[in-house]
C-alpha cells in the first residue's frame, strides 16, 4: 500500500507565441469563448412550409438588424462612427436585394431551409476571399462568418453569448468586432485568438480600445480553460498560460515600464520627425480601410502615403461603381485632410481578387496591377473619375501600381489627361494639379528609374513584391521563406540606386513596403537618403523614436559600408552593429 500523500500538482507554465496585434500586457483569468455550433436544417419543405420559411427569414433578418444596429450604437461611443460603420455595412448587406432574391428564390425552387441557403450563399462570398493571399481580404471573413451565423442564430432563435466575467482575458479560436465590442463591456483587459490578422476588425477594434491582443496562436483554445491564469504580451505576442510567480512578476514590471512610454509615445506622436542632427524626415501611414483612419492622427503621422483601394472589392465582391468610389475617397480625404491621401489605383489581380473566373498558373506574374488597367479602360476611367471629382481638398495623389515600362506610364498618364476633358467638358469643377506616381516593385521598374522618374511626380518603393521578384522567392511560400530577405545586397543597392536617382531627378521618392518599419532598416533607409516613410500607423512612434536617436553622418557611413558587402547576412550583423 502507498503511504504517500496525493497533492495537486500546480499546472505547468506553457508558452505560445505569434502575432502581437493590439500593443499591450494583460495579466488576468481566462475567459474561453466557444462560438455556438451553428446547425442548418435538412430535409425538402412542402409546399405550406415554403411562405412560412420566407417569412421567418425576414424575421431573422429584421432581428439581426436591431443587433446590429444596438452594436453600432454601442461601438460608436467607445470608439467612434468610423468604427460603428463596420457594422452598418453588415447592415447594408442584409438590405442587398440581388443576395436576398437568390435566397428566397432558392428556398421556393430548391424547397431547402433558409438556414442551407443562407450559408450557401454568404459561404460562396467567403470563398472568393479565402482563396485570396492578401491578408487583409482574408481577415475580412470573420466579420462576414459573423454575419452569417448571426442570421441563421436568428432563424433557430438562438441567444447571443454577450456577457462574461467582469476583467476577463478572453481565449478564442476567433473573434468578430461584434464579439469584441460586447465583450468591451465588461472591460475584458486582453485577447487571445487561434486565428486573425494585423488588420482584421477585430485587431483595429482592440487597438482602439488600447487591449492587448495577439492572433495566430493555432490551438490555444484547446489548451486552455476559463479560471485558468494567462498573461498576454501584445508587444512580442507572447502569451503565458499558468504563468508562475516570477513570470507574473516579470511581465507586471514590463507593465509598468510601458505605461511610462506610452507616455513617451504621446510626446512623439505630436512632434516633428527629426534626426539627431535636425534633419527633417516625413512619416505617413499605410492603411487598408478607413476605419484606420483614427490611428492617422493617434499615432503621429504626417497623413496617408498608401491606401491600398482594391479593398474596397470587399464591399460587394465586384467592381464598386464610380459613386461608390466618390462617397468613399470623399470621406477619406475630408478624415485627414489638409494632410494628403495618397490613392493606389486599383493593384488587383495577382493573389487578388481576380475579375474573371480564368484561373492563371502563376498570378503573381500573370494579369494585375497596371495591366488590368490598361486592358479594361472603363475600370481606371471609373476610378480616376471618382478621385478627380473626390478631390475637393486638393489633397489626393494617384499612384499606378506594378509598373514594368515606360509604356505602361504613358498610356495611363494618356486615360487621365481623358478623364479630366471630359470632367471639363461636364462643367465638373476637378483640381488639374493632382500628383501622379508609380509604385517601383519590379526589377524592370529599377532598371528605367531614370526615365521613371522624370514622367511622374513621385515614386514609392514597394519592398515586398521587390524583394520576391528579385529574388525569385513567393512570399507566401513557406518551403522557400528563409530566402526571402530585405537584406540582400541585390535589394540594398537596387533601393539605393532608386533613392539616389529620384532625387537627382527632383522626383519625390518614399517607401510604402515592410522594410520602412524595421527597427534595423530605418538607419540604412537614412543612410541611403530616404526622407520619406509610409508605414502602419502603430509602428510610427517607434519609427520616430529611431530617427531622433539617429544622425545623418553615422547613418550615411552605415549605408557606405552595407551597399558593399557581399552577402545578407553581413550586412545584418552590420546593422545590428550599428547603435541608435
């Protein structure tokens, strides 16, 4: 017989690590949200069950609206319209007419529940964007699976989970920004996703809100359970899970440590970007949706260097009309205005959504960017169109995304100078003076920058398609992953000769790609004479932070040595080397 005494061992501290979202360090009990398994039904309706589905789907629809419209109302006073409109596009999809129509009219012919069609249907949207490498049209899915289980919950009368304990971290295999905003309420201080993205909803939501997120993290709802203690470090997107004391105590000084420099980061963000020796250097913002627009002015930035406008392809799946455009550069321009918006055209095609169904072998190198643009005019009429007659502030630029040649220049610069005539001739008042730029991301684009960049006004460095078609690396690719590096000499001395050459040329030149962010980058970028960055708006203090401690005279000696070493990693070491 065994004597010993049984004694419950504490749990041993694991870790996880990923994608910090929402900058931050939460130390609390987990909350671990399981969605409700949404169920459809089965089975053919007969004849007298058919009016009686149509009409319980227009009761889910009409009591997802009043869902909806609350969370709206309640997102706007914690974060803002911008925010709340997130869920008034839901709102909008549920009053398409087109989508609706299919849905009845399939219950009628096909006699299935509404439930089968209703996922069918908004599944088939899902699809279009899943299939996408973007990753911010992928992130997009969680807020249409948000739609659609909300709509099928209300066809079962299912109840919404919308209160948990008061201070929660919540743990979850994902989260909509309906889920983050109700939860919101009962002032959760992190979160914790097996899924999501650096720019899905949900992360904006949580940066908003200043909760510490981090995404990615695969199966950590399996290992966790509610009660069960968790820290969440959205700086490095570590996250704890049965952390022991001395780790408690470790992430509570580093707690401390950045309440003091998020002050720190407050000061930054309304000073002026300069070096240590006074030069004046411009940082603006990267964003994807205009729900990103808050973190414009939140962070310091001097305005918006790139808006990716293909995303607005997610409103309806299909080409957006040229008064949708308006509306939108409208309010794009009016959010940050006088400071400038800077309007990529259309880069679509590619790991983009494609505008047919002909599926290419190899996208990336097939039918995108400019030459979809050239090839279907009334796409690029339309869009410059809209950004002509939205530029009321005089405080938009056009860039043309993935140019090879000159030629391509031409014959857009030819469609503008078309669209403004006829603007003219319709009495339409435009601003002439709009800046046209190029994106510089293909090799061939680097080899005629002094051609370039005496046709446009300004040029933007696109690092990360540079980097995979110089280097002949997919990205996306993980087999091949290690040899994608911003570091190699063959891209060091391209975006340097593209610096040199523009200025020469009197030709404005920034970078909008990852590499304008890196912590190790900045003081070559400097080096190299780039005085104009595009980056996320979170990264812009830290950017800030680095140029200040960093003189002109250091940074071009750093430069002078990297452009003339042979291999990446030695210019790495070099820079990591150099002290800021």
């Amino acid at each position: 017989m065994n004597n010993y005494a049984h004694y419950d061992l504490p749990e041993p501290e694991k870790l996880f690590e990923a994608i910090g979202a929402s900058k931050g360090v939460a130390i609390g009990k987990v909350y671990l949200f399981h969605r409700d398994k949404i169920e459809v039904e089965e089975g053919e309706l007969s004849d007298a069950q058919i009016e009686a589905e149509l009409i319980r789907l227009e009761t889910a629809i009409e009591r997802s609206e009043k869902e909806l419209n609350k969370i709206a109302t309640v997102t706007e006073q914690k974060v803002g319209v911008t925010y709340s409109q997130i869920f008034t596009a839901q709102i909008m999809m549920l009053h398409d007419e087109v989508m609706m129509n299919v849905v009845r009219n399939r219950i009628i012919q096909e006699r299935k529940h509404a439930s089968v069609v209703v996922s069918e249907e908004i599944g088939k949207y899902q699809q279009i964007l899943l299939a996408s490498k973007d990753a911010s049209f992928r992130e997009r899915v969680d807020d249409i699976q948000d739609l659609k289980e909300r709509i099928i919950r209300n066809l079962q009368s299912g109840h919404l989970v919308s209160r948990i304990a008061e201070g929660s971290i919540v743990v979850a295999s994902m989260l909509t920004p309906a889920d983050v905003i109700l939860f919101s309420r009962q002032n959760i201080l992190g979160c914790a996703t097996d899924g999501g993205g650096l720019t899905s909803h949900a992360a904006l939501i949580c940066q908003s809100l200043d909760v510490p997120m981090v995404v990615g993290l695969h199966q950590l709802a399996d290992h966790v359970q509610t009660g069960q203690s968790i820290i969440v470090d959205g700086y490095t997107g570590t996250v704890v899970l049965n952390p022991t004391p001395e780790t408690v105590a470790t992430f509570e000084r580093k707690q401390k440590r950045t309440t003091v420099s998020q002050t720190t980061i407050e000061k930054l963000a309304v000073a002026e970007t300069k070096t240590k020796c006074g030069k004046r250097i411009h940082v603006y913002s990267n964003i994807d949706f205009k729900e990103e627009i808050p973190g414009v002015a939140k962070y310091g930035s001097e305005g918006v260097g790139l808006y990716r406008s293909e995303n607005l392809y997610l409103s309806t799946g299909k080409q957006p009309s040229e008064a949708e455009q308006y509306d939108y550069y409208l309010q794009l321009a009016e959010s940050v205005a006088p400071k400038p918006l800077t309007v990529r055209l259309f880069d679509i095609g590619g790991d983009k959504l494609l505008l047919s169904s002909y599926k290419e072998t190899n996208p990336n190198l097939g039918w995108r960017g400019a030459r979809i643009l050239i090839d279907v005019p009334e796409i690029l009429e339309n869009q410059v169109r809209a950004i002509l007659r939205a530029n009321i502030h005089g405080n938009i630029k056009m860039m043309i995304p993935m140019i090879a040649s000159v030629e391509e220049i031409q014959m857009i610069q030819k469609s503008v100078a078309k669209v403004k005539a006829e603007l003219k001739k319709q009495k339409e008042i435009v601003n002439d003076e709009i800046e046209l730029g190029t994106m510089i991301e293909v090799p061939s684009a680097v080899a005629m920058i002094e051609e370039i960049t005496k046709m446009v006004d300004f040029v933007s460095i696109g690092t990360n398609d540079l980097i995979q078609y110089t280097l002949a690396v997919d990205r996306n690719n993980d087999i091949v992953q290690n040899l994608y590096n911003k570091f190699h000499p063959a891209i060091v001395r391209m975006v340097g000769s593209v610096i040199r050459t523009a200025k020469k040329n009197k030709c404005d030149v920034s970078m909008c790609g990852e590499m304008a962010s890196d912590k190790l980058a900045i003081p070559l970028l400097l080096g190299l004479g780039l005085e104009s960055f595009s980056i996320v708006s979170a990264s812009v203090p830290t950017f800030k932070k680095i140029v200040s401690a960093t003189t002109l005279d250091d940074a071009k000696e750093l430069a002078k040595i990297c452009l003339a070493l042979p291999t990446a990693a030695e210019i790495e070491q070099e820079l990591k080397r150099f002290k800021v």
